[in-house]
C-alpha cells in the first residue's frame, strides 16, 4: 500500500513538473510578444505622428499663402477704392 501510495505522489510530482515548466516557458514568450507588440506600436505611432505634422505643416503653409493672398487683395482694393475717391481729375 506504502508503494502504491508513493509510486501515485512521484507520479503526480512528476506531471505537475511538466507543466510548471510549460507555464513558465509560456511566461517568457509572452513577454517576448509583448516587448515585440510594444516596439511595433512605437514605430506605428512614430510613422502616424510625423505623417500628421508633415500634413499640418502643408495645411498651415496652404493656410498662410491663403490669408497673405486675401490681405494682399484686400489692401490693393482698399487703395483702389482711396484712389477713386481721391482722383481729381475729374
């Protein structure tokens, strides 16, 4: 009876041995795939940040050029309509 109850405990020793070891391997490659999963996302967002400020950069020169065009119209107008009303020789 002492044999069988030893030889059934070393049997179960053994069996959870196999898996402590499967989870700890487990464990490992998850970290790995999660350091991996990391540095993708890094690089991912890296990418998306400078295609946003290269984008918003293009807008705010478009931007610029826009309003510099309209204040330049506006003025020449303005100087127009200050001409015309100031024109004697009429």
């Amino acid at each position: 009876m002492k044999t069988a109850i030893l030889s059934a405990a070393l049997l179960l020793g053994s069996v959870s041995a196999v898996p402590a070891y499967q989870v700890g391997q487990d464990l490992k490659d998850a970290g790995h795939a999660t350091g991996d999963a990391v540095k993708t996302g890094a690089e991912k967002t890296t990418k998306a940040v400078k295609k946003g400020t290269t984008k918003s950069t293009h807008a705010v020169k478009k931007g610029a050029t826009k309003s510099t065009e309209a204040v330049k119209n506006g003025t020449h107008k303005a100087a127009d309509a200050v001409a015309d009303k100031t024109d004697t020789s009429h």
